[in-house]
C-alpha cells in the first residue's frame, strides 16, 4: 500500500470537468478534476477516474500541479489549541506535540499562520512546521523583557515556558533557581543566544555558580 503523504479528514468532494476530452463511449475511464474541501477547511483541486481514486490521489500530497491548494483557509478568530489538535487528528498518545502546539501557538494568530503555512498533514510535516515556527518566533517575535519580567514576578515557570516556547515543569524550575538562575540572567542569555534550550541555560547557570567562565 502507498504510504499516505496527507493524513488529514475531508468534509466535501465535489467532480467538475473532465481534464482532457474523451472519445464516446470512453467517459468512465477518463480523469476528472474534482474540488476537495479538507478539515481545516482549505479547498484543494486534484484528479481521478471517480471519488476513490482522487481520494488516493490527494493522500499522495501536493505536487504543485495537479494536486493543490487553491483556495487558502479563511481566518479563523475563535481558533484554539483543542481545535487546531482535533483538526490534524493528533491523539491523546502525541502527548510531546500536542504539549509543544500548547506552548508554541500560544496565540490565535499563530495558530491561523500554522493552518496557512502547513500544506500535507502527517506527523513529520507537523512537527517540522511547527519547530521550524518555534525557531522563527524566539529570535523574532518571542515576549519583550518587561512583559517577561513582569510575567515572572507572577508566575515563573508559566513565565520561562513562554519565554523559551517549551514545556518547563516544576523540578526545572527549581534546579534553574538554585543555580542562580533568574529573570535576569535569563534575558542575558537569551540575548546572546535567541535559540538557547532551558536545560543548556540551566547548565551555564550551574557553570557560572561554580566560576567556570562561559563559552557563549
């Protein structure tokens, strides 16, 4: 069996014109275009002998041709994380990405760009889409320091989580603090390295406690 490049729910297909003409006699055996409206309600065109074949068509993905998007998904206001998750089929097992959508698309516009930008639904163009959002938002677009400072005053493993788009528990919380860490210092690393992991901020935290000199 051809393995499925886009794993994703149709809502509506609908048969147009056929894509080239036929002899008499010969339309069943003719490729048709047919229009397929997807779960995140994005209408694509594609081709096949009838509904089951263009089906497997489009399980083929996009090719740029004959199988694409032609009409993007309109914006969506009331977007949350549980619909987005539910939409790509991502199950309760997923519990890493699912997590990561919590804390990456932590907003309803990044939510609507991740719906615009994916194109396949399957689970790598998932989790390369969404890394690949990640690292766009924490050197471009991550919180600025006085709403990070302000937010850890509050609440700061909520605060570092947004801070470093990861999930950040408790116990990671507690060995940041005891190395020393703190909201200063982690804007100072952040600085000089945007893409900078909590675990590696942790260990130069750990390093400069015991006066070992950085390397960053």
């Amino acid at each position: 069996m051809t393995k499925k490049a886009n794993k994703q729910a149709i809502i509506d297909i609908v048969r147009l014109n056929q894509v080239w003409e036929s002899e008499e006699g010969a339309a069943e055996k003719e490729l048709h275009y047919y229009h397929i409206t997807d779960v995140l309600n994005r209408k694509w065109q594609t081709i096949g002998l009838n509904v089951s074949d263009a089906i497997q068509v489009f399980e083929q993905g996009n090719d740029g041709n004959w199988t694409r998007i032609i009409e993007p998904a309109p914006y969506n206001p009331d977007l949350s994380t549980n619909d987005l998750i539910n939409m790509l089929n991502i199950s309760p097992a997923a519990w890493r990405i699912r997590n990561n959508m919590q804390i990456i698309l932590n907003t309803v516009e990044r939510r609507n760009e991740y719906v615009s930008r994916i194109v396949n639904v399957n689970r790598e163009s998932r989790f390369l889409l969404l890394h690949q959002m990640k690292d766009e938002y924490l050197q471009h677009d991550q919180l600025t320091d006085e709403e990070f400072m302000q937010l850890y005053a509050v609440n700061p493993v909520e605060a570092l989580s947004i801070y470093f788009l990861q999930s950040i528990n408790i116990i990671s919380y507690w060995e940041w603090k005891a190395a020393g860490g703190t909201a200063e210092k982690a804007i100072q690393y952040k600085c000089e390295e945007a893409l900078l992991p909590f675990i590696q901020a942790i260990e130069r935290a750990e390093d400069e406690a015991r006066g070992i000199v950085s390397g960053f």
